[in-house]
C-alpha cells in the first residue's frame, strides 16, 4: 500500500495510490493504480477506500464459491 507524490511524467504533481490486497489464500489481488490531484489525505482517504472495496470483494466471492460449493456437494448426495 502507497501513496507517493509524482514528481515527473504525465501524473506530475498528483499523488499516486497503489494497493495490493491479498485474498483468503494470499494470492494479491489486482488494483490498478489511481492518480489523485488534491492533499496527500484525500490520497488516504481513496486509498483506505480501495482497501475496503477489494476486501468486500474477496469476502462475496469465497461466499459465493463456498455456497455453489455446498449446493453441488448437496445436489450429489441426494440424487437417488
């Protein structure tokens, strides 16, 4: 998790915000990175913000998975 001001190329004089959650097995997880023109605390603020919004994420899907899980293993032991 970064947040770093840019001082040269195209994002110049923006913040940049890069984060790298990791799901349930610890693998990262993909976000791309987000350029913010304002203070480094509106920086902060996307930055806890992209956190949250990944960590949900991760949380609906092994919810997901694990209940199409359940209902397969389910569907198998009741067929006749």
């Amino acid at each position: 998790m970064a947040v770093t001001l840019m001082e040269k190329g195209r994002h110049a004089g923006m913040w940049k915000v890069r984060v790298q959650p990791r799901d349930k097995n610890g693998a990262r997880i993909s976000v791309p990175t987000q350029y913010v023109e304002g203070t480094k605390k509106d920086a902060e603020k996307l930055e806890r913000k992209l956190l949250v919004e990944a960590e949900e994420a991760v949380y609906d899907n092994y919810d997901a998975k694990k209940a199409s899980l359940f209902e397969s293993l389910f569907a198998l032991c009741v067929q006749p």
